[in-house]
C-alpha cells in the first residue's frame, strides 16, 4: 500500500484562507478592545494622581496642585508643591510626580469652576480650592473615539470616577 503523508495545496490554502476571514472579523473587536483599555489606563493613572495629590497635601500640610504640563491636560500632567502659588513649578519647589500625554486618540477637557489654567489645588485639609482661595469643584471627560469617562470632584474635594454612558443619572 502506498500512504502519503502531509497535505494538499488546495487543502493548506483552504485553511489558511479561513483563518485570514477569521482574523479579519476579530481585528475591529481587538481595536475597540485597545481602545477601550488605553482610556481606562489613563483615566485610572489620571485619578491616581488626584488622590496623590489630595494625599500629598494632607500629609505635607500644604497646598499641592495637579498642573497640566502645557496649554490643555492632553500634554500631560504633573504633582507639585507650588509654593509661590503661581500655578507653575519654579526652582527649589518639590514635583512630586509626573505623567507624559495620553496615548494618541485619547481627548481629555475639564470644567471646573476656576478654569483660567488647566489646574486643581488641594489645601492642607485636604479640600480642593482655587488659587485665590475659593471652593473648586468640577469634572474631567476623557474620550476615545465613542467612548466616554468623567472624573468628578465635589465640593469637598472628594473625587469619583463615572461612565456617562452607563451612570447617566448621577455621572
């Protein structure tokens, strides 16, 4: 009797043309998938730094700010002791932290009450406060694509992460 072993042509090509339309229709899903997990990255590396700095300036006694490293937060984001209270670190003030800009496609605004610089401050009680000494409150959206968060922060200075499209009451 006469066996051969292995395969056709015809047959490799038949399974290698199944698993290209099989990859084909798992690329969109692993895109959204990405997508997805680099806007929860960042949202949870931007909350973390709110609660260092709300932490910082409890533990040091004094204001700490949360600073956007150029004109809007989507250049990045830094933890400093801003001595001077001039929003800007200076020589000889402590950064505590610091983040470079979102992955690319990742959009992030605020809307706080006191919006004149991408800021927020934290007092030694652990309150938020404006530069000049006010209660500042607001929120953050971060978007990629059709995707949403918000980071909110209340008139305490308590933050809170939220998904628009799922917490539509309280978010």
């Amino acid at each position: 009797m006469n066996r051969r072993a292995g395969h056709t042509l015809l047959e490799m090509l038949a399974v290698l043309a199944l698993a290209a339309l099989l990859l084909g229709m798992a690329a969109p899903s692993l895109q959204a998938l990405l997508q997805r997990q680099r806007l929860t990255t960042t949202v949870n590396d931007f909350f973390a730094a709110v609660t260092l700095t709300r932490s910082e300036a409890l533990r040091r006694g004094a204001p700490v700010v949360l600073l956007a490293t150029g004109a809007g937060w989507d250049s990045g984001w830094m933890v400093l002791v801003d001595r001077n209270g001039n929003l800007r670190p200076d020589a000889g003030e402590d950064i505590v932290a610091s983040h470079g800009p979102p992955p690319a496609g990742i959009a992030i605004a605020s809307n706080f009450n006191d919006d004149r610089v991408p800021y927020l401050v934290y007092g030694a009680n652990g309150r938020s406060r404006t530069s000049a000494g006010g209660t500042q409150a607001g929120s953050w959206d971060f978007s990629a694509g059709d995707l949403r968060r918000r980071i909110i922060v209340n008139l305490l200075g308590r933050p809170r992460a939220c998904n628009p499209e799922r917490d539509k009451s309280n978010c």
